[in-house]
C-alpha cells in the first residue's frame, strides 16, 4: 500500500443480492448470457471489488442459503441494477432459487485444470455429422502454443 515491497493480499468479496434470471433483464442483447456459465452484477460490485484487490479473472461462488446448493461462476457485465444479480436460467434451476430469492455470493479462486477426458455417451456421437467438428475442437485443444 505505502510502498514498502509488501505485496496486498486480495481480501474477500461476500454480499447477497436478489436473484433473477436473464430474461428479466431490460433490452435483448444479452439473451446469449442464457447459454454460459456467467452473471451480471451490479456496477458498485465492479467498484466494491477493485477496492478489495480482488484476483482475475473474476470467479464467484453462488450459493442458496435455505437449500444448500453451491456452483461456481464467472462475471460478464456490471450492469445490473443495484441490490439484484442476473444469472442464466438453467443455474436458477439447478441452485433452486425462484425469481427474487436472497442469493449468497463471494469471491472464490479455483485451481486451473490440468486435465479432462470426454467420454461419448453412445456410439452415435462418433457417427453424428459433428464428428468431423469435434475433431477440429479436439485437435485445437491438444495443440501445443
């Protein structure tokens, strides 16, 4: 902080908000936000986590205090209006919050993956026209630089 070489240690983001999902959001634009693993805040929580030294990228933990049910998630926008939170339709559902829900949130770092492996479901998948596009995918995926 004064410059004496000591590095800030980040501190620790937590709030609740009220809870809605995207399609409650004003204006069409951010229909796409239906089909990630992202949120909308408000913007004091963009000021309230640059204040905190908070790590990039952005990760929360979201959780429904009356049930029990915790995911993880990343922050697209700063747009929301104060006190409510934004999230895709499908992580309401699997948190099982209903619109306007007191929702639990905070700051979380998660280790990078090293590792993945895909399992197809049935043979179909390897006979489906987006085989070819899966290859494509994968060779990205495993390309070194």
């Amino acid at each position: 902080m004064f410059g004496f070489g000591f590095l800030e240690m980040p501190r620790p983001f937590n709030t609740q908000y009220r809870c809605y999902s995207v399609s409650m959001l004003p204006g069409q634009e951010h229909q796409d936000v239906e089909k990630g693993g992202k949120i909308i805040m408000p913007p004091s929580a963009l000021d309230q986590l640059t204040r905190l030294n908070i790590v990039y990228p952005m990760l929360f933990k979201l959780t429904n205090p009356r049930e029990g049910r915790i995911t993880h998630c990343g922050v697209l926008e700063f747009v929301a209006d104060e006190g409510k939170i934004y999230l895709p339709y499908w992580m309401m559902q699997n948190l099982l919050f209903d619109e306007g829900d007191l929702l639990n949130i905070e700051s979380a770092s998660l280790p990078v993956a090293t590792f993945s492996k895909f399992q197809p479901q049935s043979e179909d998948f390897w006979i489906s026209a987006s085989q070819s596009c899966f290859r494509k995918c994968f060779a990205k995926l495993c390309m070194p630089y």
